[in-house]
C-alpha cells in the first residue's frame, strides 16, 4: 500500500526561534501588531511503501528521529493518510 505522511517539525517552546522573532517583528512594521510569538518550523511530506498504516507510521517515526528532526531542539508530529 502507499500512503502519505505529513510531517510538521517546530523548534522547542524553550529554544529561541530567532526567525519567529523576525517576522514578529517584520509584522508590528507593517500593521500587524496583534500578531504575537511567531514560531518558524518545516512541513515535509513523504509518501511511503507498507504493508500497513502501523508499518508507515514506525518508518516516519524512523525518519524523524534519525534524519529530519533534531531532537536536542526540535519536536516533530505527524498524519499519515493512505493513497
């Protein structure tokens, strides 16, 4: 089966995120001061090949842990639909 994973990685709520700060920032500039505490993270899709949805979502769990996020820093969370 295929399916299609979702993955949303964002930095720790403790670790600075110097880019939301920047857009916050960038944003009370051009008049939208009453947005606050922007947070700049990475969306990645995947598709993937299992046998089933419990197969796919350990492959993603995997990937995640071993290559797209940094754990020391980073949280990651996913959906997986099938194709």
């Amino acid at each position: 089966m295929k399916f299609l994973a979702a993955i949303n990685i964002m930095p720790l709520k403790e670790i600075l995120d110097p880019q939301g700060k920047a857009v916050t920032g960038s944003l009370k500039n051009i008049g939208l001061a009453s947005i606050h505490n922007v947070r700049i993270g990475k969306h990645i899709t995947l598709e993937i090949e299992a046998e089933n949805t419990e197969h796919a979502h350990e492959q993603v769990n995997t990937a995640c842990k071993k290559l797209l996020a940094n754990l020391i820093m980073e949280s990651y969370s996913f959906d997986i639909k099938p194709l």
